[in-house]
C-alpha cells in the first residue's frame, strides 16, 4: 500500500493501512445524536460482551480440558488453556466491541497556534537524519516551532549531514532549526533532558532522527492537545512504517504497527487510557515533563515517563490522524534487540509504578492487559509453539479446536480496523497499496518470532543485563 506524500530523496513506501483520524468514522446525523453513549457505558458494555465471550470459551473448551488435564495435570491444563484461548479471546471481544463503539469528537482547528519545542535525539543516524530536517522544513504549522537536533555521540557523519542538510532546504522564517553536538554518548533519556533544558515553549515534541513526519503532522497533533480534556498533558502521534517494501520482515511489520499498535492505541484512548506516549511522535506539556523528572535512564524511557504521568493523574491522548513514519529494523537480530528493549521497558514501568494497578480510573484495565502480555508471551513461548509442533503429528492436546474458534474473532477486529483507517486514508488524500503477502506472515507466523524475544526481554531486565541505546 502506498501513501502519496511528498517524497524524500529515499525510499518514501509508507504503509500498507492509515491510521484513523481523531474525527468520528461516519457522519454525524442526527440518529447518531440520539444513540450516543457515555464513555463509561461504551466501556461496561464492551465489558460485557467479552465476559460474555470468554464464559461461552470457557463451556464450548470444557472436553479440550478435561483430556489436557488428564494427559498433563489439572493446574497445567488450567494455566494452558486459559492464556492460549480464553484472555485472548477476551481481549479481542473487547478490541471489537470498542471498535464498533468509537464515535470520537472532531479535531478542530486552532485560532492561534502555540509555540512548539521539537526535539530530533539521533544517534548514528547520517543514512536518515538529512530526510527527517526535510520533512519537518515543510511542515505546515503556523506557530513557532523550535527544532533542536540532539547528536548524542554519534560515531558516524550525523551531524556533517544534518549541517548540510539545513544549508540545502528552505526553513520558513517561523522555524528555528539548531544541531547540537554532544560528543559523548549519554543515552537516550539523557540527551532528552538536555533537550528539555533548553525548550523555550510549554509543548515540546519528540521525533525520532529517522522519521518523516507527514506535512500537516505537527498541527494535527498540536490541534488534537489542545481540544483534547483539560488535563491532558501529552498526546501520541501515529507511527507507520515507511521502509515496508525493504523485505518480508518490513512487509509483516508494517500490519503489526497498523493493526496491533494503532488499534490497541485507539482504544486506550477511547477510553482516555492511551498508556504510552511514544518516543518516535509524541508531543508533551513541558512543565508535566518536568514535574515527574524529565525522561528517566532506562531502556524504555517513553513508557516509564508516560506512566509517570499517568501516576500523577494526568491524561495522555492519541492523535490518529498527526501521521509519522519510521524506518523499522531490517533484519532479524535489529527486531529481536528492539522487541526486547520494548519488552524491558514494559517490565521497567511495572517496577517503577506497580500503584497503577490499583488506580481507580478506566485507564487501570489497560495496565492489567500489558500484565497479561507476561503470562501470554511465555505461555505462547514454552506451550503452545511446541503444542503447534505436536499439533503437526496428530496429538492436538495443546494446539486444540478452540484455538480455532479465536480465529474468527481476530480477522472480524482486524476488518474492523482496517475499515476505519482506510476511511482516514481517503479523507487526508492518501491510497491504500496492497501487502497480503506481509499480512499472511503477521497473521500466521509474526507471533512465532515476536512472543519469544518479548519473553527474551523480560528476563534481560529481570536478571539485570547491560541497557544500552545502540541496538542497530
């Protein structure tokens, strides 16, 4: 699938699917007026109708567990079949219930638009760095916008590049564009913060050094903060994949940061519960920013600093249609080292802020669902992958006909979702480029090599291994 915006100097493949826009899917007439639900009702319903699903698993899989018990042992069976059919099932009952629910407020448009302090971390990023300044040259955004590129120690030409990129392109005289060399590699976290010391604005966003942002991506996400509730102090972009048609690897990646990211992304903020502002878009309250510490020194520094926020109350919204697209690892080994600094991450924001388990607000369901992911990941890891081999020699005592039944309800969300962004597509101009040959692969063998590595990086952080930021 292909998106006609401007194209840099490389590679300019997008994404295969959009990302929705923050405006509602359908027109807004009058019958919809009348059966418009609170947020609070949309979510007990969805509520309902997963329970509702799981409880039918749980009588139709009861034959499926009483011969897993007897082969293995009860407890076994229980643990087994509970995170292979039936949390999967329920999170799916929900994704779609909410789906079919989402009737979000128009973004609207700004009379005056504040000043933004963007802030480019790059390390080793001379390939890309010339492309992500070119993109955000032709940003359209009315208001000041202040770019610092924060070189953190690069090894390569960074910041040689990025100084002849800026004499090349026209910067508008509202722009301020400023390379900072830090010669000594600090880290992520660490040359944010020095970043944040020197924004001059109150919203200060994140880009990563190899992302084009889309040309409107700095005002709609802008206009998604400032209509968004009074206490929302960030808000995340959409991040698509742009180098998809690289390898099969980039091809089944860019449905995963589509369907999986985007979608779970959309229904966290339905709820006012989107849980991470990511690092590669997102924009951010400069003082919020400040008053939890700034970005803390770990692997995942986005989710630990958005659950900080979090932790003191605040809100974090979800920009579906401020469009960013990011070059994603290329080969086997680039993947695994970043699903596991994302899977450390998950596990790095757990200990800093457990609290948020038992926090009394919606946004609490979806702390437990990434609670989940450690169970479902190393049940998926050490039972059902080699269920599936054993399921290849007739024995489906693990691999059984439930698994089956998930099936339908995983394609029915991912037609939702997909119906949802290509309408976004459509309305901001762009096409929709075939990629089944990528989808096949996401939705039949992605999980195989993803679920292992998320586990892989729980226990890299559990036991304490070496953090870094260069995983290329």
């Amino acid at each position: 699938m292909k998106l006609n915006t401007p194209p840099p100097p490389q590679e300019t493949v997008i994404n295969n699917v959009e990302q929705a826009t923050g405006e509602s899917n359908l027109p807004s007439t009058q019958p919809y007026r009348r059966l418009y639900m609170t947020i609070p009702v949309k979510f007990t319903i969805a509520i309902l109708l997963a329970i509702a699903w799981t409880t039918l698993s749980v009588w139709l899989s009861k034959r499926w567990l009483i011969d897993l018990a007897n082969i293995t042992n009860w407890p076994f069976a229980i643990i087994a079949i509970t995170f292979i059919a039936y949390v999967p099932g329920f999170m799916n009952a929900f994704l779609i219930s909410t789906l079919a629910f989402d009737r979000r407020p128009p973004r609207k448009k700004l009379t005056e638009y504040p000043g933004v302090t963007i802030l480019v971390a790059a390390y080793n990023e001379a390939d890309a760095i010339s492309d992500t300044l070119t993109s955000l040259s032709r940003q359209d955004y009315k208001g000041e916008l202040e770019i610092f590129v924060l070189n953190d120690g690069s090894t390569d030409d960074t910041v040689a590049v990025a100084n002849k990129a800026l004499k090349a392109l026209s910067i508008p005289a509202n722009f301020h564009i400023q390379v900072m060399d830090y010669p000594v590699n600090a880290g992520k976290a660490a040359v944010l913060n020095r970043g944040l010391a020197l924004a001059s604005h109150d919203l200060v966003a994140t880009i990563d050094g190899d992302s084009w942002i889309r040309e409107d991506g700095i005002t709609q996400i802008v206009e998604r903060f400032v209509n968004d509730p009074p206490n929302t102090r960030a808000v995340a972009g959409a991040v698509m994949v742009r180098n998809s048609r690289h390898n099969f690897l980039t091809r089944a990646q860019e449905w995963d940061y589509f369907h999986g990211i985007a979608a779970v992304k959309r229904m966290q903020s339905m709820y006012h519960g989107t849980l991470v502002a990511q690092g590669a878009f997102s924009v951010y309250q400069r003082d919020a920013l400040k008053s939890v510490g700034g970005w803390p020194e770990c692997v995942g520094e986005d989710i630990v600093v958005s659950w900080a926020l979090l932790k003191h109350g605040h809100r974090i919204g979800y920009a579906e249609d401020a469009l960013a697209f990011t070059n994603v690892p290329t080969t086997v080994k680039q993947f695994a080292l970043q699903r596991k600094r994302w899977s450390r991450g998950l596990i790095e924001a757990f200990k800093a802020y457990p609290s948020l388990l038992f926090k009394p607000r919606l946004t609490t369901l979806f702390i437990w669902w990434n609670l989940f992911f450690l169970p479902l990941d190393l049940v998926y890891t050490f039972i059902f992958i080699p269920g599936l081999i054993l399921a290849l020699f007739g024995h489906f005592w693990i691999a059984g006909p439930l698994t089956l039944a998930v099936l339908p309800l995983a394609a029915l969300w991912n037609i939702f979702i997909f119906r949802i962004q290509r309408k976004m597509f459509h309305r901001e101009g762009l096409k929709v480029r075939q990629n089944f040959g990528g989808f096949l692969f996401y939705a039949i063998a992605y999980s195989l090599l993803m679920q292992p590595v998320c586990v892989w990086g729980y226990v890299s952080e559990m036991v304490g291994m070496t953090k870094k930021w260069d995983t290329k």
